[in-house]
C-alpha cells in the first residue's frame, strides 16, 4: 500500500547548510542536506562487581529551549572531506568527543529512524563495551557536554529526576529501559 504522495515530486522549499526543508504532495518534512546520516551509541560501562552503567550526555538544545538527556551522538561525515565516512568511525570519534571514552567492542544495532513522519533522518544505532576513559569528553568548541555514567538499575529514577528538573529526553534514552535491549 502506498501513499496517494508517494510519486509527486520533491520539492527544496529552503536549504541551510545542515539541512533542507521539503514538501511533496500534501506533505511537508526536514531532511539533512547532502544526504548526511548520524550516528548513536549506546555506550555499556561494567564495574568490576558487575554493575553496568550507560553514559549519557546532557546539552542545550536550542530547538527545544532545554537542555536534553541523551545518549552519545553526531553525525557522520559532516566534515568537508569526510563525505566517505563510516557511521562506525563516526562513533568512535563521537564517543571519545562527548564522553571522553574509548570502547574496543563495537556491535551495529541497525538503522533506525527518530521522528520519520517529520524528519527523513536516520541514524545507525551502535552498542559500545569495554570502555576506557581516555580524555575528560565534553564535545567540541561550545558544545559544553556533560557527561553522566549512570548505573542501569538506576537509570528509571535518574530520568524522572531529569524530567523533574525540567530537562528534555531523547527517546533513544527509552531503548536503554527496554528489557533485554542491551544484551
């Protein structure tokens, strides 16, 4: 089954360096310029004991006028040049930015797609272990990332605080809190 818009032909309505407004048919939506994916990581920290932790990170977000909890992510091949980029390089580049971390197991969980009745981006969704704090994270220029290794019993609790505060959640947080999701 189809949608009766689905051969009408695109149309760039505005275009910005990251990304371009679109219509076709009936329908209007955001997609990134250049054909840009992300990349997001589901970064798996484990105590000797045994307790797992995940690291999440929290920054503004302008479009939301908050800040958000998140869990690692950027995009791949942004960079003029990079335009050939692997979402798994873009990962680990990303991971060691925001967090300060390194990880040597890596798993592709598969694409996936946030918001596809508004937004034609998608992202590669990636498990991360055997972590190594390797810098002290943060991001980038004025990106000022904070970064939270939070124990994974706990992490119902810490989201509601958040939300309490009145702070946004990614919904990629929510896949955390799905049993048998990280195993």
């Amino acid at each position: 089954m189809r949608d009766k818009d689905a051969d009408a032909s695109e149309e760039a309505v505005w275009e910005g360096r990251f990304i371009t407004t679109k219509t076709r048919g009936r329908w209007e939506y955001v997609g990134r310029s250049r054909g840009i994916r992300a990349a997001a990581i589901m970064a798996i920290d484990e105590d000797a004991d045994g307790t797992r932790h995940v690291l999440l990170v929290g920054q503004y977000r302008v479009p939301l006028g908050r800040f958000c909890l998140e869990i690692p992510a950027g995009l791949v091949g942004d960079d003029d040049g990079s335009e050939d980029e692997h979402a798994i390089e873009a990962a680990k580049r990303e991971l060691e930015e925001e967090t300060g971390y390194a990880a040597s197991d890596w798993t592709n969980l598969g694409e996936f797609y946030s918001s596809p009745g508004m937004v034609t981006e998608s992202f590669t969704l990636l498990r991360a272990r055997g972590l190594t704090k390797v810098s002290e994270g943060g991001g980038i220029s004025e990106e000022n990332i904070e970064v939270y290794r939070v124990p994974l019993d706990g992490l119902a609790d810490f989201v509601a605080r958040w939300r309490e505060a009145g702070h946004g959640v990614d919904v990629r947080v929510a896949m955390l809190m799905t049993p048998g999701f990280l195993t």
